[in-house]
C-alpha cells in the first residue's frame, strides 16, 4: 500500500514541476507541491489576482497539468465537460489568492483554505472544496468596515467581502508596485 501511495506523491511532483515551470520562469520564484499562496511574492499574487490573459494561462497551466489534461496552451483544445472542471478549480483557486491578497492588506484576518498548497486545492478540489465554499473569510476588526460587517448574516456577510475584491485588487496591486 505504501508504495501506491509514493507512486502517486511521485506522479504529483512530477505533473506540480510540469505545472509550475512556466510560472518559475516568469515571475523568478521558486515552487513546489507544497508552495501555499503565504509563500507567493505580493508581485506574484497581484499579478494573478487580476484574471486578465496570461495570469489566467498560468493557473490554467498547473491545473491542466496536474490534471493531467496538457498544457494551458491546449485550454480551447479541452472537451467542454473537461473545460468547466479547469474553470471551476481555476475560480477556486482565483477566490483563495484574491483572499490572500486581502490578508496581505491586513483585511482578512484568515480565509477558507490557507492552510492548502496550491497543488492540494487541485488534487483534492471534490473533497475540499464544498466545504470551503461554505466558509466564509474572516474580516479584521481593524477593517473600517468590521462593525458593519459583523451586524450582516453570514450569505451577507460573504457579499459584503466580495464586493471589496475590486478595491482590494486596485491597493495591492498598488501596493505590490511600491516595494
């Protein structure tokens, strides 16, 4: 049995090297099967974050790949039930790093799924993310907002953290500029 188990741990590093050699070469950080989005520059986070073009190809890269469906290049290429399961971890995975950018910005005190690797959001998506999608962001007290934010229900609650992300893009990718 334990010998499955290092086939597949083998199989993921190897699919999590595929994944993240282009972004290793574009944004000139090192990654892993156990980078978290804690361990991604600011710079990195802002640029991904934004959704736009090539941002949008790298999370489709290490999706596809762990997935074992290719490239991102080959995203049009997919059948359109394979399509949708790439965009639904791609979204996933899109509202945990715009979180993180919001924790960055001392926002959020904690987010659903901080504690998972980036690898492990895609490995495990069926499993965890259900559950995470049910959770809400916690916001800081020190949020200007937190008062308001705390009289709300939690379905209000979870509207109300989302209509900061344009905002939060706007000031961490100010921010990520200034270093």
């Amino acid at each position: 049995m334990s010998q499955v188990i290092e086939l597949e741990k083998a199989k993921l590093n190897v699919a999590a090297r595929r994944g993240y050699r282009n972004w290793s070469s574009a944004f000139g950080e090192k990654f892993s099967v156990d980078t978290r989005l804690s361990d991604i520059s600011v710079e990195t986070l802002a640029y991904l974050a934004q959704a736009q073009d090539k941002s949008t190809f790298y999370l489709y890269d290490l999706i596809m790949n762990l997935e074992g469906l290719g490239s991102g290049f080959e995203f049009h290429e997919l059948s359109g039930d394979k399509k949708m399961a790439v965009i639904d971890r791609y979204l996933f995975i899109l509202d945990r790093i715009r979180f993180e950018c919001m924790k960055r910005l001392g926002w959020l005190d904690s987010y659903p799924g901080e504690d998972l690797s980036l690898v492990e959001m895609v490995a495990r998506f069926e499993e965890v993310a259900p559950a995470l999608h049910a959770r809400i962001p916690t916001l800081s007290q020190d949020h200007p907002a937190y008062e308001t934010y705390s009289s709300l229900n939690s379905f209000d609650q979870e509207t109300f953290i989302r209509k900061l992300i344009p905002k939060a893009l706007k000031k961490i990718q100010d921010y990520s500029t200034t270093l």
